[in-house]
C-alpha cells in the first residue's frame, strides 16, 4: 500500500507546491490601499448621468464618444451590488442614486458639499439628475390627473419622502381632482420605479377606481413605447433627446435625484473634489494615500 | 378492440408532438442565434470580433477576446478546483462511505444542486470574496473567486455521474483485484476508477458545460471588467456576463453583437457536448 501511494503523494506533492507558488507570485502585486473603484454597466442611467457630470464621458470633434472609465474599474449591474461592495470593502469607492442611501456606506461630500436632499435642490450639490415622466398627448383624462396629483403638493411630498428631492413644476397647491375610473401604463427606467410605485399607492388610495399597471425596463424603452402610443407614460432618468422630442413626446420633471459618491465607513476621506473623482474614476489616482494627504492639507 | 388502436394511435401522435417540441425549440433558437448573430460578425469583421482586445460599444467596437478568455480561464480554474473534490468525493461515496453517512451525504450532494445560482452568487459576494481580499488584497473578485465558487457549483453533476458510473462497474472487478490480493484502496483505484473512467468523463465535461454557461453567479464576484486578464486576482468578464449586463440598454448593432456573442458561446456549448457524446459513444 505504501508503494501505492507513494505514486500519488509525489503527484499531490508537487501539485501543492506548484499551487503555493502560484498564491506567492500573485500574492506580492498586493499594494495595501489601491482604490477599487466600483462602476455601473454600460448603458445603465445612473452610469450616464454620473459620467456625464463628472465629465468622465466627452463627445470629440469626429462624433464619437469618449469613454475614459478605468479600464480596471469593477463592472455592477445593480445598486444592490454597489453598496454590498462598498460596505465590506474598505478600500471601495461608488456611486449610487441619493435615494438608496443607508447607513452602511458612507456618502462623500463633493467640493465640500454635503449630498443632502436640500443642497441638491438650492443647487449647490452638482451631482444630480432630472428623473422624468413623458407623454405623448395630454387627452386622456387619467393621465391627465395623475400627473397634476404627482405635481400637488401631496404627490411632492410622496418624493420627498423617499429621499429624492422635490421638482421645480410641482405647485403649492394641494391635489383636488377625482376620476371615477380608468386604466394607464406607466413604462420605463428602473431608477425611477420605486418613486413611480410610491405614488400610484398614494394616487389609488385616493382614486380607488383607477389601475396603473407599471413596468419596469428602462429609459430608452420607456420613451419609445410612449412614442408608438403603447403606454401612456413613459418615465426616463435622463434627459430627452432631440430625437425623441422629435416624436412628439413633452418630458415633465417630477423629481430630481442627486447621486451619491460612496466609500466604506471606515474610510478615513470626508471630502473630494470634482477633479478627485473624475481622476480615480479615469484611473490616474490609484491609491488612497494620494487622497487623503490631499485633503487634510 | 378497435377502441384500443384508436387509443394507441392518438397516444403515438401525442408522443410524436412532445418530442417535436423540444426539438423545434433547439432548432429555433440555433435559427435565431445565427441569424440575428452571423450578420453582426460579418458586418465588424470575423477576426475583429474573435480577436479584438478593446470591447467599446459607445464607439462601436466590438472585440470579444477578453470575454473569450474570461470565459476559458474561470472554467478551467473551476475544473482545476472542481474535479479533483469531485471525483473523490465520488469515489468516497460510491466504495467507502458508511451507510449512515451516505444517508446524509446523498441528499447533500442533491441540494447543493438544486440551489439557484443567484443564492450561489450571493454566498461568493457575502462570503468568498472578503476571504479572498483578505488573504491576496485587491477588490476580492476576478479569476480566483469565480473559479472556486464555479468549482464548487459544477460538484453535483461532477459526483452524482461519477458515483452512478462507479457503481456501473461489476462487482466482480473488484472482487477479482481483491482476490488477487490488492488492498481495498488499490481495487479501488486501480481497477474501479480505470473501468469507470469514461462515465467520470462524462461527469467533468457536463460539469464544464455547466461552468461555461453560468451567469447570475459569476456576475457577481467575476468584476466584469471588459479588459484581458493579467493575472489570476484579475477581475474578468465572461461571455454570459457580457450578455446579460448590456442586453438591457443595447439597441442596433450593439445588441446584434452581443447575440453574436451568444453565438459564440452557442458553439462552444456545442464542442462540449460533442465531446460528451464521443466519450458516451466510446463507452458503449
């Protein structure tokens, strides 16, 4: 039985050194506090307005879009995923809607602004986006009152609840109207849903009659299938293009969202400058110690 | 009497439509996939798609080879994590597990299976990655933390065909190199194993195709970054990750090229099960 073994101990032997080798060459390319930038996926809202405000996205002269995201940034499909990220990794660094803020991360304040629901809305804190609702024509009564219940002071105060900060067309004025019944299709961006969803309870208790079927895809889809007359709001997360103007459609802000830029609570930064983000964001600061003697002076 | 034939003919023809079902479906998707796919990689070019190192939707370039690579490196690292375990968790079943043990062990092997990949993903994100940033740095996830958690992912199918096809072995070999005065662990390696070998290949080339085609879990503790790995901490970005992060946005040529990618998955999906078959065929 020894010499038996004997075969496959010499194999496992050598297949055991081979591994701690392997764990030791990769093992020294560790650099204690490298940022390990977290990043949304192509195509994703809250990566479009992020980059676009943090101008880590510019239009050039020849039409094409540059891109100048980390190549080594890490890639997430969901917010949910961000924030796990961040929480356990001290050394992270993300970005989020305001709204999905909680106390496992903590938000950094840009330029020295705090992301705060007020300062997103006196202007001071840049880093916000419009969420808004689209329609194609304002005949049908439903949609018609939806939306005034949405703009009162009532249907504000259903967004300001959530975190997201009030739109400027909303109205002092509290919501009056009444339908009987009626049925409308809400479509489109993810990220603004869970303020759409808080709202159509708000409205239904008032409206029992009326049903608002909701569905959940994203801008782009949004606002094309109200263009083709499929649903009758559409919502977006970001601005409307030329060529969906074009179609006929009037976009409504119902809500501005600022987006927060996170890292882990340990995390000894408070503060960093626009130019700070955009340079971890592109890749040209890779390490903490480069931030924080920054910005302690 | 003639009731009866009516019975047994419409029973054949009910037959006959269930097992055309599944075979349309196959045939309908291979039709979707090449024909929404095939033009797409004409139209970037065969060779910039298969090897292009830069994948950049917003300017329309579209270079697959990274998530080619990610693909390869993270199954084989899941086969290097994978197997081993496997088989000899097969091997500990099917000739030396005590009865009271195997009672627990069978169904723990059969639940492992039945867990949806999402919780796997969750329990790499929670639990593997923090080990794995703790002990080599960095974020935690790529290369390493997709293979182990793919490794461990692809265990059932690797054990259940691998115990099934041990057991297939006649008894009689065993009693035979026992007889002829090996110990129980040299019958069992020497003589049990070899017999079964085609059966345990069978098990590890599902299981490959298991690991190649796994998205929800990979997703996330993978990085998903669209670059070619440099190392084995490096994060990647497989072909089903690529699909399901992108498809949701992408419009034109963009969406045709991550079908494309489909395609190419499709094809290797294909080679594994061929391989699969030629190791059956040889079997018998």
């Amino acid at each position: 039985m020894t010499y038996v073994n004997g075969g496959i101990m010499k194999q496992l032997r050598i297949f055991a050194i081979l591994l701690l080798v392997t764990v030791l060459v990769t093992g020294c390319g560790y650099s204690g506090d490298m940022i390990d930038v977290v990043s949304r996926e192509d195509g994703s809202g809250t990566r479009g307005a992020f980059s676009e405000i943090f101008k880590i996205t510019q239009k050039q002269d020849d039409g094409t879009v540059l891109d100048s995201t980390y190549d080594n940034a890490e890639v997430t499909n969901s917010t949910a995923v961000v924030m796990l990220t961040v929480s356990e990794d001290k050394n992270a660094i993300g970005y989020i809607s305001m709204g999905s803020l909680n106390d496992s991360v903590k938000a950094v304040d840009i330029n020295g602004v705090a992301p705060t629901a007020e300062n997103v809305k006196n202007g001071t804190y840049e880093v916000s986006r419009p969420f808004l609702i689209a329609v194609r024509d304002r005949e049908n009564a439903v949609v018609e009152d939806f939306i005034s219940y949405i703009l009162s002071s009532d249907g504000q105060q259903v967004v300001e609840a959530l975190g997201y900060v009030s739109s400027e067309d909303g109205s002092e004025a509290r919501y009056t109207g009444y339908v009987k019944s009626g049925r409308i299709t809400v479509a489109g961006s993810s990220s603004v849903t869970p303020v759409m969803e808080a709202l159509k309870e708000a409205y239904i208790k008032r409206n029992p009659g009326v049903e608002i079927e909701i569905q959940q895809s994203d801008s782009t889809t949004g606002l094309t299938t109200v263009a083709e007359g499929i649903s009758d709001i559409g919502m977006s997360s970001r601005e409307l293009k030329t060529s969906e103007t074009d179609k006929g459609i009037i976009p409504i802000t119902i809500a501005y969202d600022g987006l927060a830029i996170i890292v882990n609570p340990e995390n000894p930064v408070d503060n960093l400058t626009k130019e700070q983000v955009y340079d971890i964001f592109t890749g040209k600061i890779t390490g903490w110690n480069e931030i924080s003697t920054d910005t302690t002076e | 009497m003639e009731n009866n034939q009516v019975k047994e003919r419409g029973m054949k023809i009910l037959f006959l439509i269930a097992a055309c079902a599944s075979i349309l479906a196959v045939v309908l998707i291979c039709l979707f996939l090449f024909a929404n796919g095939l033009p797409a990689i004409f139209e970037i070019g065969p060779g910039k798609f298969l090897l292009g190192t830069k994948w950049d939707p917003t300017n329309n370039v579209y270079g697959i080879l990274p998530m080619i690579v990610g693909s390869l490196y993270v199954t084989a690292g899941a086969i290097i994590v994978g197997v081993p375990i496997g088989v000899l968790t097969a091997v500990f079943m099917a000739e030396f597990c005590p009865p009271k043990l195997y009672k627990i062990m069978k169904p723990a092997v059969e639940l492992l299976a039945g867990i949806p990949s999402i919780v796997y993903g969750f329990f790499g994100l929670v639990a593997l990655v923090p080990i794995i940033r703790n002990l080599f740095g960095g974020s935690g996830k790529g290369i390493l933390t997709a293979s182990i958690l793919l490794g461990i992912m692809i265990l059932p199918t690797i054990i259940s065909i691998s115990e099934s096809a041990l057991r297939a072995v006649p008894r009689s070999y065993y009693e035979g190199a026992v007889g002829l005065g090996a110990t129980k662990e040299r019958a069992v390696f020497f003589t049990m194993v070899p017999a079964a070998k085609s059966g345990i290949f069978a098990g590890i080339v599902l299981g490959i195709g298991r690991a190649i085609g796994e998205t929800m879990a990979v997703i996330m503790v993978a990085g998903n970054t669209a670059v070619m790995p440099t190392s084995i901490l490096s994060m990647v970005r497989t072909m089903t990750a690529n699909i399901v992060l992108e498809m949701g946005y992408a419009t034109d040529l963009h969406r045709e090229a991550l079908i494309a990618t489909g395609v190419v998955l499709f094809i290797f999906i294909l080679i594994i099960n061929l391989c699969f078959a030629l190791i059956k065929k040889k079997e018998a």
